[in-house]
C-alpha cells in the first residue's frame, strides 16, 4: 500500500514536472517570438570602428605620416580648410621642431613627434599651428613687410647720416664728404665697402680729415644702431604671427575635437628646449602658455568642438597621394579629392 501510494506520488510528480517543463517552453518560445527589442547595442563600450579609408592610409604609410595625415586632414575638414590641398613632410631628425613653409607645406622633425609620442592632441596642436601660419598668410606677407621695414628703416638712416655729413661738411671746410653720402646709404645693411672710399674727397686738409674719420666713424654707429633696429622689429613682427598662428591653431584643434590641453602638453616639451624662456623669433613659452589659457577661457574648446562635428560627420576623409614635389604627401582637397576622372566627376558634356 505504502509503495502503491509512493508509487502514485512520483507519477505524481513527473507529471507536474512535465506539465511544467512544457509550460517553461512555451514561455520561451513565446519570449523568442517576440521582436528583438529595439534598442541599439551597447556600442559606446566598444572601440570605435575606423573608416575604411583610414584602414587603408594604416596599411599604405609609414607610422609618422599616418599620424600626421590623420590629424591633418581632420583639422582640414573640421575647420573648412579643406578647399586646397595641403602638403605634408616628416623630416627625419631628432629636433623638437615643426615649420610652415613653402605654400601649405607642414614640416614636423620626428623629435617632436617621438617626444608627444601617441598624444594626437598634443600633435593636433602643433600641426594646427603650423596650418594657421600658411592661412593667415605669414609666409606671404612677411617678406613684404620685411620689405617694407627694411626700407622705412633705410630712410631714417639715411636722414640721420646726411645729417652727420652735413654738420660734418660745414666744419671742415674744403672737404667733399657729402659726395660719398649715396655710397654709404648704398652699404647699408649691405656691407661696408663704400664707406671709406667715397667719404674722402680730394683737398682734404689733416683737420678736415680727422673730421671725415669722426663723421665715418658716426655713420658707421647709425648704421650699427639702425640694423639692430631692423632686427628688432622683424623678430618682433614674428612673435607676433607666432602668437596669432597658438591663437587660430588652438581653435583648429577644439573644432576637430581635440583635447584642448594637448596645447599645454606641447607647449611643456617647447618649454623644455633650452632658450624657450626668452623672446627670440618666438615669444617665451610662458608667454604663450598665458596666452594659451587665456583662450580657453574665452573659447571654451565645448563649443568650438560642436561647430566642426558636422563637418566631419558629413564630409568623407580627406584623400591622399605622393606631391607632385617627389618628398612630400599630398593631402587632397575636397574638390579635387574623390578619385577617377575629375572631367567625368565633375562635369557633364
Ligand atoms: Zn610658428
């Protein structure tokens, strides 16, 4: 009776078993037929995925211009200075330096580089410095107003020294040292050959003549004081577009979303070069750091930030292929980037 009973039990409880397990299965089966749920994947934790483009530029350049040609052509299209293209050269040389030259030519030495290995905003910064030189024209106007201030100079030197032989003139008596006065201006900041020759005329007396040695010896001194000038205001003239390219390149970088205190981190490795304390071509790296924070202050790097991610949303990666000058990489503009034929790119006959 007893095992009767058990007996009865335990199918009692198969069956319980059975009848659950059927009902856990439909409930499966009814959750999986359920639509998938709409929310997206949790991509945020994942690594972000690289444009098929960049994936080739990784596989096609070396290390040193990849990095530079990314960076490049993120700041070109974040801040629309994408319409030309723009040069790139790496320069094999353990400096800690980058330039601006030729027309959009951005040379960066591999001392740089190695010293802000991996910190791309760092980089970031001082690539954009050097594209903010070729956009603001640096390159183009300062020879034109080095000219220009060569020449202003020049003339007051001129002023001053006529004025020396004139007074010179009128004490010695008999001498003809207003004659050789084009000579000298014509040495100026040129050299010194035509000094001597052309102050001594003929007749000179032995006074006269220590006049002429005194009044040389003067011009000889405005000459001296007005070429210190000269150099003066021309290193004075590139801390300026020193200090213009930290302020236009630090807005490149926040637009193209770069760490703003990449700035600051470039900015402690030129610190460290030695003689980056003193105003030179450039101004004292303190200097530009306060002019640096100044900047942060007044443009917050957020909202420069929001004004290019449109643009790098909506507008492909910038191409690139070798110079047509055989050293450097070219990275394309927008208009003449795409690929193909431009004729049957762009136009329709
Ligand atoms: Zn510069």
């Amino acid at each position: 009776m007893y095992a009767v009973k058990s007996m009865f039990k335990k199918n009692a409880i198969l069956a319980l078993l059975a009848f659950v397990s059927i009902l856990l299965l439909q409930m499966n089966l009814f959750v999986e037929a359920k639509p998938k749920p709409q929310t997206p994947a949790p991509a945020r934790t994942q690594t972000p995925k690289t444009d098929p483009a960049f994936e080739k530029a990784k596989k096609e350049l070396p290390e040193d211009l990849y990095i530079g040609y990314r960076i490049v052509e993120r700041l070109a299209r974040a801040n629309k200075i994408d319409q030309t293209p723009w040069r790139l050269a790496i320069v094999d040389e353990y400096n800690v330096n980058a330039y601006a030259t030729e027309i959009n030519l951005i040379a960066i030495y591999t001392g740089l580089i190695d010293q802000l290995q991996g910190d791309v905003s760092a980089l970031g910064f001082v690539l954009a410095h050097e594209m903010a030189h070729h956009v603001k024209r640096h390159n183009a106007i300062g020879p034109a107003q080095q000219a220009a201030l060569k020449e202003k100079i020049q003339k007051e030197a001129e002023e001053q020294v006529n004025q020396e032989i004139q007074s010179a003139n009128n004490e010695a008596v008999g001498t003809t040292i207003l004659g050789g006065a084009a000579q000298v201006i014509g040495g100026l900041f040129g050299g010194w050959g035509n000094v001597a020759g052309g102050a001594v005329g003929q007749g000179t007396t032995m006074m006269a003549q220590d006049r002429v040695a005194r009044g040389q010896k003067r011009v000889e001194e405005i000459v001296k004081e007005k070429t210190a000038e000269l150099e003066a205001k021309i290193a004075e003239q590139s801390r300026t577009y020193e200090f213009e390219a930290d302020e236009q390149g630090y807005k490149y970088m926040a637009t193209a979303g770069f760490d703003p205190e990449g700035c600051m981190r470039a900015m402690t490795v030129l610190g460290r070069v030695p003689g980056s304390e003193t105003d030179t071509s450039h101004p004292a790296v303190p200097k530009r750091i306060a002019q640096l924070e100044e900047l942060m202050a007044q443009y917050p790097a957020k909202d420069l930030e929001k004004q290019g991610e449109l643009r790098l949303k909506t507008i492909k990666p910038l191409s690139y292929a070798p110079s047509k000058d055989g050293k450097t990489l070219r990275i394309n503009s927008v208009p003449g980037g795409g690929g193909g034929d431009p004729f049957d790119r762009k136009l329709s006959f």
